[in-house]
C-alpha cells in the first residue's frame, strides 16, 4: 500500500506499508512521510487491522507522522507460538517505537488495543509521549461480575473443539458483518468493503490465531493503579456504544487514571473513528497539538 496525498496546506505527504522485525516475527506497519508534528502510534482493537483507521488516517498525516501497526496474531503480522498477552503486545509495540519510530509516541488504542496501549505506557513510559484510549475494553470486571452466561461462553471457547467448532462457525464474511453490526451504532457503516477488509486475515490464515486470543480473554484487563500512568491521558468514547459503554470510560478516570480527560461523542457506537471520523478528528487533532 502506498498513496501521496496533499494535505489542505499544500504539502504532500505519503502513506506507505512496510514490514519489521519484531520481537516475536515480521509486523506489518504503515508509515507517513516526511516525518513532522508528532509521532501518532495506533493500535488497533480484537478482530482487526491498520485498515479500521482509514477515515482518519490522511488528516492525521496531513499535521503529525502517522504509524498503525497489525498486532501479532491479526491482520497481516505473524501468528507466533505460544499464547497472546497484553505484555507480549505491549512488548511488540515497544520494540516498534524504539526500532522504527526512534522517539516517544502518541499511542492510540482502541478497545482491545487500549489495554495493549495502557500496557504500553505503564511497562515502557520513557516510549510513550501521550496515550488515548478510544473505548477501551479492560475495565469490564470493574463495571460488573462475570455473569453465568459469560462464564459459559468463556468455558465454551476454552474447551477443545468446541472452541473450533465456534470458530469456524464465526471464523467468515457471515461471522465478521455480524460482529461489526453489533458493535456499530451507525449500521450504515458496516460495508461490504469494510467485511471484505475484515475478513482477508481470515481467508488468508484461518480463525485458529483468533480463537487463541478468545480464550486469553480473561486475562486481557485494565488492572491499573492511580499513579502508573503519569503521561497526559485521553479517553474518548462512543457515546452510543452497547458493547462497552462510557461508564467504562468514568471507571477508568475514577479508579485507574484520575487525571484523564474524557470526551464523548454523540451519536457513535464502538467504533467512533470509523463511525464518526469528523467529531474524531475534532477531539484528537487539538488534543494533541496542545502536547507540542
């Protein structure tokens, strides 16, 4: 992938896809050039890929040098032996600011991608300038207990075959448009493109890495203490997302970071910067200018 844009001030600039060594295989990244503003590291969520950002990928590089990454076990990255963690991400995201980036990001993760990205910033501070989480998961056993149905689910995924058989089942075009419906507030969003996009890691490697994930679930949580993230702080929120709603945003400030902002967007879902990428832009772009 590579495209050159002019950005509304005239300058051009470049998006381009490369692959790195990392610490536990190849990662695919995109990167924009020349390199101005800020470095703007995003990490996207569970089930996705660099390509969920595009919406907001050109403005970002229009003002800032723009780096997504594909996590290990997702999209085009390597699927490694051995079992998925937040610390093995965050390590992974380390070693990209460090190899690639050169100096201190704004991380930006969304929903899963906010633990690996609050992993991030507790493990490797001196790597993260500013971190912004966009409805993060992580702080679900805060809000409220695990229910029984909940255990069920995560005692199915667990077991073997069962958990393939599932996987399979969902592991599809079918499985992944339902997945984003129920996260979009804005249905009209969820494309034929956007399934199409979603489900090419799918059709390439299969769900078997996917299910791997499924079944660390338990463990992919927010257990952050005041204090640990000492790095300014956004959290910005769907305000209609069913999934994880914004409550979980309060939990994080209250519990977790006190000195977080929050930012809430009207009328979006799970995904805001996809659903919504104007109102997006208009909370990131000036947040982060005030960094400079």
């Amino acid at each position: 992938m590579s495209t050159t844009t002019a950005s509304t001030t005239g300058r051009k600039f470049e998006i381009r896809e490369e692959y790195r060594s990392g610490p536990d295989g190849p990662m695919r990244a995109w990167i924009s050039s020349p390199q101005h503003g800020l470095p703007i590291l995003l990490i996207h969520g569970y089930g996705a890929l660099i390509e969920h950002w595009r919406p907001v990928m050109r403005p970002i590089a229009a003002e800032h040098t723009l780096y997504a990454i594909d996590l290990y076990y997702f999209g085009y990255s390597a699927r490694p032996a051995g079992r998925p963690s937040r610390e093995r991400w965050a390590a992974q995201a380390a070693a990209f600011i460090r190899d690639t980036i050169g100096q201190p990001a704004v991380v930006v993760g969304h929903s899963m991608g906010g633990v690996v990205s609050a992993q991030l910033a507790r493990a490797y501070p001196e790597l993260v300038k500013a971190l912004i989480l966009v409805n993060s998961s992580g702080a679900q056993l805060q809000a409220r207990p695990l229910s029984a149905f909940d255990r069920l689910m995560l005692d199915a995924i667990g077991a073997p075959l069962i958990g393939e058989t599932l996987a399979g089942v969902f592991g599809n075009r079918w499985g992944v448009r339902q997945g984003l419906l129920s996260a979009y507030h804005r249905k009209e969003r969820v494309t034929s493109a956007l399934v199409e996009t979603f489900s090419g890691p799918l059709r390439r490697y299969g769900a078997g890495s996917y299910l791997k994930v499924s079944r660390e679930f338990a463990n992919l949580v927010l257990d952050l203490q005041p204090g640990e993230i000492r790095m300014p702080t956004l959290l910005i929120w769907g305000a209609e997302d069913q999934s994880i709603p914004p409550s979980h945003a309060e939990i994080i400030k209250n519990r977790m970071i006190p000195d977080a902002e929050i930012k809430i967007i009207p009328d979006s879902g799970h995904c805001p910067f996809d659903e919504t990428p104007q109102e997006f832009l208009d909370i990131l772009l000036p947040w982060v200018r005030r960094l400079r």
